[in-house]
C-alpha cells in the first residue's frame, strides 16, 4: 500500500507542479513575439499531457485505490470523516476537469499554435487559450483544495 501513497503523492506533485511550471510559461509567453510564442504555446501543450495529465490520472487512480483499501481494510470511521469526503470529492473534480476538458484544450490550442507568415496567430487559438488559462485556474484551485483537505479541515 505504501507504493500506492507514494504514486499518489508523486501524481500530486506532477499535477500542481506541472500546474505551476505551466501558468509561469503561459506569463512569460505574453512579452514575447508571436513565432516565438507559437512556439512556447506547444511546448506547453506538451507539459500538459505528459506532466499535468499523467499526474491528475495517478492522484485519481491511486486515490480510488486507496479509498477502496480504506473502506474494506481500514479503519471505518475514517470514511465517516468530511475532510476525507471533501479531498475524494475536489480531487475527482479537479482530475475530470484536467483529463476531460484541460488535455483536450491544450492539444486542440498546441495544434493551433503556429504562426502564419505575417507573423500572426489564428484567431481560434485565442479563444482556446482563454479556455485553457480558466480550465486550468479551476483545476488547480480543485487540487489544492484536496491537497489541503486533510490538514487544514
């Protein structure tokens, strides 16, 4: 079971810190010129679904896992515990917003991050980006939430 903790902790760690890697790119992409941001903008699509993604579907995974272990191994009373009820509920959010609307958008966006030969990004790129920056805002709050669940409540 420890091996399932540490994948769930090291999801986490994957999930906010690729989180936070990708809201600083995203700050720095803005001053830059629009080939280069192109550019940036796909790199960050793939921070997306290779460190971002993985990581929401190892904390969900493992935390299904570990919820079951709790419920037939562990302590019963443990499961009557809101905090734990309210980690369960923003983890599941926060890993169906990244996996069913976050990952799409960040593909979607990276293919759309190419420059036209005036130098200009295509207009749709824009809304996806808007998309991405709102998806990703709700995701990250929803993880933290569940992050801290357990401590703070």
């Amino acid at each position: 079971m420890s091996l399932v903790l540490f994948g769930h902790l090291l999801g986490s760690a994957m999930w906010i810190g690729g989180a936070l890697a990708g809201m600083l790119f995203a700050f720095a992409a803005r001053e830059e010129p629009p080939i280069i941001r192109a550019g940036m903008f796909r790199a960050l699509a793939r921070l997306h679904t290779v460190v971002i993604g993985i990581g929401a579907m190892l904390v969900v995974t493992t935390g299904i896992v570990l919820s079951m272990w709790l419920t037939t191994n562990g302590d019963a009373d443990a499961m009557r515990e809101p905090r734990l009820w309210v980690m369960v509920v923003a983890g599941l959010a926060g890993g169906g917003v990244v996996l069913f609307v976050g990952l799409p958008t960040a593909v979607k966006m990276g293919g759309l991050a190419v420059a036209s030969n005036d130098g200009h990004l295509p207009p749709a790129f824009e809304m996806y980006r808007r998309r991405q920056a709102v998806v990703s805002s709700v995701a990250g709050v929803l993880a933290v939430v569940a992050l801290l669940a357990w401590k703070v409540l």
